[in-house]
C-alpha cells in the first residue's frame, strides 16, 4: 500500500501538459489574484480557446504579404479584403500600391519602344512598334483621368481628408495582362491594329471600359456620401480638365500666400461643343449630385476629345516615321461623339468630333482627295452679287465666327491644401510638412467656370454657361 501511494504522488507531481483529450486534470492549476484570492482554472479551457482561432492569423505580416501577392487583385480587392481588419490593411496597401507601379511601367515601355523605334529600318517592324506605341499612350491617358479622379481619397500626402483605396483590382489585373502580353506576346496585341488600321485589341478596349466604369462608381460610392465632399474634391475639375492632351491652355495663373491659393485658368477644345438650355427641372438634386455629374460630363469630354486627337497624332507620326510604306497609310475616318442628359432645370447636348468629320459636316475643301477633279472655275470677279455681306457688317461678323469649339474659363479660391495635384507636387518639403501636419483645414471657398460656344449662335443656342461652387465656409 505505501508503495501504491508513492507512486500515485509522482504522477500527480507530473507537469500539466496540454492535451486533445476531452476531461480534466488530476491536479488543477491555482493562480493569485491581487486580492490574495485564488482562482482554480483548467488549462482545458485554455486549449479551446486558442483552437478556435485560425492558424493563418499567428503568421507575421510579412508572410502574409507573400501569400497575397500570389491572389488576383479582383479576388484580393472583392474577397481577401474584406475577412478581417488585418486582411484589409494588408490587401488595401498592395492594391493602392500595385495601381501606382502601373504608371511606373508604362512610361518604361514608352521609353523602351521609342528607343526600338530608333533602331529598326524595316518598314514593317517600325508599323507594329507603333502600334505599340500607340496602345501605350492611350493607356497612359486613361490612368491619369483615374488618379484625378481618386488621388485626394488614395493617395493624399499633402492633407488630412477621408481615405479610400484602389479597390478596382478587375482594373488592376487587366494592366497586368496586357503589360505581360506586351512583354512576351505582343503579336496579340498588334496584330489587329496591323489587320485593320486603328483597331484596338480586346485588352485595351477592356481597360477602356473599366476606366469610365470605375471613374463614375467612385464619385457616386465614395465621393458623394461624404458630408465635406464639395471641399475635398477641392480643385478635382482642374485635374480632370488638364488630363486633355490636346487642348489649348491659354491662359494659366496661379499664385498662393501661406494659407490659400489662387487660380484662373482657361482652356480651348476644338471642334468641340457644349450647350445647356433651361428647362422645366422635372427632379431636384443637391450641390453634391450636381458636382458629381459635371465630373462626369467632362470626363466625357476629355475622353472623346483625346481618342479623336490622339489618332490624328498618331497617323501624322506614322507618316513621318514611315517614309516609303510597303502599304498606304490610312487616314482617321470620321468620328463623332455626342452626349446629353439633364440635371435639374439644366439641359446639356455636348460632343465632339475630329478635323475629317469637321470638313465633312462644314463643306470644306482642305482636304479633298486629290484623286477628285478639280471643278471648273467661273470668274465672277465683274458681276455683282447680292447675296455677299458687305464688309465689316454685322452680318459679315456672324459668318466669320467657326462653327464649332469650346472655351472653359476657371476661377479658383481655396485653401492651400486644396489646390491642383500638380500646384502641390511644386510644393517645397517644408510647405507640405505644414500642410500635412495640420489638423484641419479652414477657409472660403469657391470656384467659378464658364462654358463658351460661339457654334451655338448658328442653330440660335445658348452660347454661354456658368457654373458656380459656393460651398459652405469651413
């Protein structure tokens, strides 16, 4: 029996280990308390507790950063994103970081091709290139209407404001696919273009589509919600405006003191239009929706207006770069984009189109084929003709303005910290350390643009709109 009981004492002075058996220990543990009060607790309950926890959630971020980089960004941004506080700081940084490498890339395949470019003599090799090349600026378009559509939200570092992120992964991914496909299969890219003059291939048409897609989701989901929108977007209709590649700024002043910044600017869109009539408003929208479909209806504007400009661009290019062609180089056809809708008691018709459909439309010979015979000539020169506005008349005044072309005049008045994205990029180190540091930003605001279209007087349209931004003072 004393034996018996000895070895009973060992067992019971064995260690407690942690065990998948469902039962209790022979010996419980006791933890003191700072009262001098005991407590008995099982490690049992210990174990389920921890065993209810995922495993993936011990691991350091850094590898869970290495397991995310191997998802698709749509499924990071739609799925991994939204398990759990830690999954969506780790998964927001990669997206928001992955969209900024884009422009990074592009500008070095731009580079890349235009040295190709230098160095091939083959006809044939030098019209694939650029297409390419083509490809990559209409690409690097469309990313810079996105960035001015998000970067306050995305990637702000000059001021406090409401935070977003790039949670377009679908977007994200088809970059990636065509930077791939350009990288190691770019017969796939140009080889419609090659075909069939000015085609796109699927993957640009894509992005394309995504980009006005996402631009208008992020006002509507993200922008107008916010009670300080009006502020925050600042001066978000400056950015849209100077991603136009093709118009002509004519004038731009911009001063600022230590706390506020001043801008007038104006810009000129040919064969362009925009004309807004008064209605009888059959809905009634606040400041923040009507914002939001300006934003809208010049993106509109900017996006027709660069696709139609860029492939004149691009077929002046062609015909520099290809001096004896194997086949003839095609001419842009004609396009023209026109867009309404009403918001409020306001109707807008807007559009443009390019110089072929602008000749077309307006009877001018600049640039007849010279396949065509020329008409006969008639001299008139001694016969009176009736119908010939006399000089300096004001009918003669009226038949001298063009028919179309758009001139957008905006005045800015606003903080500092809401001035335009390239205004803060020329920021010192030392203002953005104040701008970045301050709590909150205050001050009036107010921004005025006119729309002026001499075109309109023809049909006996509007010829002149304004919009005014007068949010309340912060």
């Amino acid at each position: 029996m004393i034996e018996n009981q000895d070895n009973l004492e060992e067992i019971n002075e064995e260690p407690d280990q942690e065990s998948d058996c469902v039962g209790y220990y022979t010996r419980s543990k006791r933890r003191k308390l700072n009262h001098d009060v005991e407590k008995c607790t099982t490690s049992f309950r210990e174990h389920t507790d921890r065993r209810r926890k995922n495993p993936i959630m011990f691991l350091p971020t850094e590898m869970l950063r290495a397991i995310f980089e191997n998802i698709d960004y749509h499924e990071l941004s739609q799925n991994v994103r939204l398990v759990n506080t830690r999954f969506r700081l780790i998964a927001e940084d990669l997206l928001n970081k992955a969209y900024k490498k884009i422009e990074q890339q592009l500008e070095t395949l731009v580079k890349t091709t235009e040295v190709s470019l230098s160095c091939n003599i083959d006809d044939m090799e030098i019209r694939c290139l650029l297409k390419l090349l083509n490809f990559l600026e209409i690409l690097k378009m469309q990313y810079d209407l996105v960035i001015s559509t998000i970067w306050r939200y995305v990637y702000n570092e000059y001021y406090r404001t409401s935070r977003s992120c790039m949670y377009g992964g679908q977007l994200i991914d088809a970059h990636r696919l065509f930077i791939f496909k350009f990288l190691y299969y770019p017969n796939t890219l140009y080889g419609p273009a090659v075909v069939k003059e000015y085609a796109l291939p699927p993957e640009v048409i894509k992005i394309i589509q995504m980009t006005k897609s996402f631009c208008v989701h992020f006002d509507k989901i993200n922008e107008e919600p916010l009670g300080d929108s009006l502020v925050a977007s600042g001066c978000k209709i400056v950015d849209i405006v100077k991603c136009s590649k093709f118009s002509q700024e004519l004038l731009s002043t911009e001063n600022s003191s230590k706390d506020y910044f001043r801008a007038e600017y104006s810009f000129y869109f040919r064969n362009t239009w925009f004309v807004a009539l008064p209605i009888h408003g059959t809905r009634e929208m606040d400041l923040s929706q009507k914002q939001r479909m300006m934003h809208m209806r010049l993106r509109r504007i900017i996006l027709a207006h660069n696709d139609m400009y860029t492939q004149q661009a691009q077929y002046e290019r062609e015909l520099l770069l290809r001096r004896d062609p194997d086949v003839r180089i095609k001419r842009p056809g004609n396009n023209v984009y026109t867009g309404y809708g009403d918001v409020g008691n306001v109707f807008f018709y807007y559009g443009v189109m390019n110089d072929s459909a602008y000749n077309q439309k307006f009877n001018s010979d600049e640039d007849n084929d010279e396949d065509e015979e020329d008409e006969e000539n008639i001299d008139i020169e001694n016969e009176p003709v009736a119908n010939i506005p006399v000089q300096n008349s004001d009918e003669d005044i009226f038949y001298r303005l063009p028919h179309l072309g758009l001139r957008m005049n905006i005045t800015v008045r606003c903080p500092l910290s809401y001035a335009p994205l390239p205004y803060l990029k020329s920021l010192g180190e030392d203002q953005r350390e104040k701008l970045k540091n301050r709590n909150r930003t205050t001050g009036p605001i107010e921004m005025k643009i006119t729309f002026e279209c001499e075109g309109a007087t023809y049909p006996r349209l509007p010829n002149f709109y304004q919009y005014d931004v007068k949010p309340k003072q912060l």
